[in-house]
C-alpha cells in the first residue's frame, strides 16, 4: 500500500538562498529556518538535495541523498558534501521454523 509514498525529504538548491556562507544545511537548520515544515510521516524521512536552480555560496550540506547534479553544483560553489547514513529500519525478527519436507528427513535419519 506504500508504493506511491516518498522516501525522501527533498530539497532543491534554489531554496538554500536564506543560508550564507559558510553556513551548515540540515534538515534541523531547514526547519529552523523554517524552509521546511515537516510533520506526520514526513518528520521520520531523510533529506535529499536536488539540483535545480543554482548554488553562488559555498555551503556545507549534509543529507542522506544527493542528485548527480547537486553534487557537482555544491563543490563547484566551493561547497562540502557531508552524507548521512540513514536511519536502519526496524525489522521484525523472525523465528526460524524448518521446513516440513526437512523435519521428516532428521527423523528418518534417526
């Protein structure tokens, strides 16, 4: 049922003009500065920065995801690229059950 839901905040770099030099992007600070309101779902994603419009100040971002794009826009601003692993998604464990066709060979063996 999750198949049209993203999997990423994105970001693009056209919006990144409240930032001045130097300065560090995270998805705290986009928030703080209020670029980003997130809630719900969208509060437990990770960032991705696209690369539409252009980058004149070099900034230090840090994001999960980048686009080919972005990247090469950020460190030809002179910028940092800093990425963050994502979260690990908690798995249910399973328990180990052998199989029926198995189980009957152990006890044949026996």
């Amino acid at each position: 049922m999750s198949a049209g839901l993203p999997d990423y905040v994105t970001i693009n770099l056209s919006d990144l003009k409240k930032f001045v030099e130097g300065e560090e992007v995270s998805l705290e600070s986009l928030q703080e500065k209020r670029i980003l309101n997130l809630s719900g779902r969208s509060t437990k994603l990770p960032l991705k920065v696209l690369g539409m419009g252009e980058l004149k100040t070099p900034l230090t971002i840090k994001a999960t995801a980048f686009s080919q794009s972005a990247k090469e826009k950020i460190t030809g601003a002179g910028g940092k690229i800093i990425e963050v692993p994502q979260k690990a998604k908690w798995l249910r464990v399973r328990t180990w059950q052998p199989e029926a066709g198995a189980e009957a060979e152990t006890v044949a063996a026996e």
